[in-house]
C-alpha cells in the first residue's frame, strides 16, 4: 500500500515537471520567434521566411472573406485576415475615421521630420488597407503606426495587392499581424503574408515585417509617447513640436493624409457648435466657418453629445 502511494506521489511530481517544462519550451519558443525579426537598421521592412507567406494549406480558399480578431484585454488589435476579391473592394470613398483611438495614441507633430502636411507623427493604420476590402472605421483593424510604417512600410505591399487583384479578378489570401511586446500599446510593427490563390503564389507572395518607427523620433511603445531623438536636435528646432489632436491617414487611400485641423486639443473627438447645436468631426470643412466662441472641443461619445442635445451635421455625417 505504501508502495503504491510512493508510485503515485512520484508519477505526481514527475506530471508537474512535464507540465513546468513545456511551459518553459512554449516560452522559449515565443521569444525565439520574436528574436527571427531583425532590429531595425534603416529599411522600412524586412522579409520573413524567405519572403514565403505561412497560410496552410487549409486556410486558402477562393471564397471572398474578411475576420478581424478580437481586442485583447489591452484594448490592442490582434490578427486580421482576409481572402480578397474584387467583390471585397470599396466602391464609395472613405470617411472620417477620428473617432477611432486605437492603444498607443500619444499624437505629435514634427515638422521636418514628418512628410505629411500637418507633419503628424501617427496616423490611424488599417492593417487591412481601405482600398482592398473597403473597412473603414474599425477599431478592431485601426491600429497606432507611425508616418514612416504607414505609408514607406505598408503601402507599397497594399498598392500591389490592389492592383493585382484589380488587374487579373483573382484572390489573395491576406493577413496581417501586429506585433507588441510584452503589455507595450504601441506594437513594434505589423507582419503582413500575402499569397495569390488561383496562380498559386505565382502573382503575389511575400510575408514581410514592417517596422513602426519613424527616422528622428523617439519612441516609449510602452504607451505610445515620442520625442526628438537626441541626434536630430541640431538639425531640426525643437521648439516647433507641439502636441496635437487630429487625425492623419484620413484620405481615400492609406498614403493621403486628410484634412487636418492643426490647433484642436489632443483627444478631441467631436467639435460642437453651442449656436447650432451641431457636432462634427474636427476634419469636417465646416469646422472652418464657426466661430471661435461657439466652438466646444469634446472627448465625449457620439451617443453621450446627442443625449446632450445635439445633432450630427449632414456634411460630414459624425
């Protein structure tokens, strides 16, 4: 009998380190897939197992489709995927997407440094571009990504998929993945596969990292803050950086930056009219004809201004 409880307490333990060790393999396995990507030394993305996307065999079809995972308990996008056809492309032009704040929004202006007009260091980034399945505000496919990753990282990859698919009718099998370290909000950059369905491979096939930085700037991924890099304090004035709202990545394609409106407070989501009892995205061209003094910057929801009374404005349609 007591052998047997021996036995048992011994096939116990023996459990509990099997259990312990391939928790600890797991571990090693995320942090050795994490260290595959290369830190970052001047391009705008690097290729991943040798530029060979990593759908199975199994997830490839030719039916029209597009899933966007869930947010984390961070609030932080998880992978979108998609099978794109022509079927999926947008058909009408994008709209606001303001009020959408994705983890990781600490917006910055650095002009300079920014190609943009505003000079805004982030734009809203779909990881599924608009022009290919035509999901516009999102917040489960709008992520925080720099200028630089935008629009030198992702685009180009995009604007390749779009005409592709345009061109011949066929699928692509797509799918996008923001990488974040540890509880970061802002992630260190999307991983993008993509692979042509009819062709098999043969017209699109990549799987790329893109890098969320931006040339000059500093970055905490931690919570998304920035500064001047130390290097770059010479050659550009400091001075000139200044803390905005705003929402860049507003035009009909990702490269477009929108109209802005460079003096609104940062997190202002809706700019209300107290004279007409309107609210209107801080883009809307309306914006532009109030007066200042009837003006009220909010961070409200939609649907706590019009339980305030007001009412979304037909130009811009909030």
């Amino acid at each position: 009998m007591k052998m047997t409880r021996l036995a048992n307490r011994i096939n116990i333990v023996l459990l509990a380190l099997c259990v312990s060790m391939s928790l600890f393999l797991f571990g090693c396995v995320q942090s050795h897939a994490e260290d595959e990507i290369p830190a970052y030394s001047g391009n705008a993305f690097v290729e991943l197992n040798k530029n060979v996307s990593e759908f199975k065999k199994d997830e490839i079809t030719v039916s029209s489709f597009e899933r966007y995972g869930e947010l984390d308990k961070l609030g932080r996008c998880t992978t979108a995927v998609a099978c794109i056809g022509r079927d999926l492309m947008p058909t009408e032009e994008r709209q606001s997407i303001g009020d959408v704040r994705p983890t990781g929004w600490k917006q910055n202006k650095y002009p300079g440094l920014v190609d943009s007009d505003p000079p805004y260091l982030y734009n809203r980034c779909h990881m599924i571009g608009f022009q290919l399945t035509g999901e516009n505000a999102n917040e489960k496919n709008l992520i925080t990504g720099t200028r630089y990753m935008n629009v030198e990282g992702m685009l180009p990859y995009e604007n390749m998929v779009a005409e592709y698919i345009s061109s011949t009718g066929n699928h692509v099998m797509y799918r996008v993945t923001p990488i974040f370290t540890g509880k970061n909000l802002l992630c260190d950059g999307v991983k993008i596969e993509a692979y042509s369905v009819e062709d098999k491979g043969r017209g699109i096939s990549f799987n790329v990292f893109c890098y969320n930085v931006q040339p000059g700037v500093e970055i905490s991924y931690a919570n998304g803050s920035n500064k001047l890099a130390p290097e770059t304090s010479r050659e550009v004035d400091g001075s000139s950086f200044i803390i905005t709202g705003g929402d860049s990545g507003n035009g009909s394609v990702r490269s477009s930056a929108g109209s802005e409106v460079s003096d609104i407070p940062a997190e202002t989501t809706y700019i209300l009219n107290k004279n007409s009892k309107k609210f209107h995205y801080p883009d809307c061209e309306s914006v532009s004809d109030m007066k200042e003094k009837n003006k009220v910057y909010s961070d409200k929801s939609r649907d706590e201004i019009i339980a305030d009374g007001y009412k979304p404005c037909k130009r811009c349609n909030p």
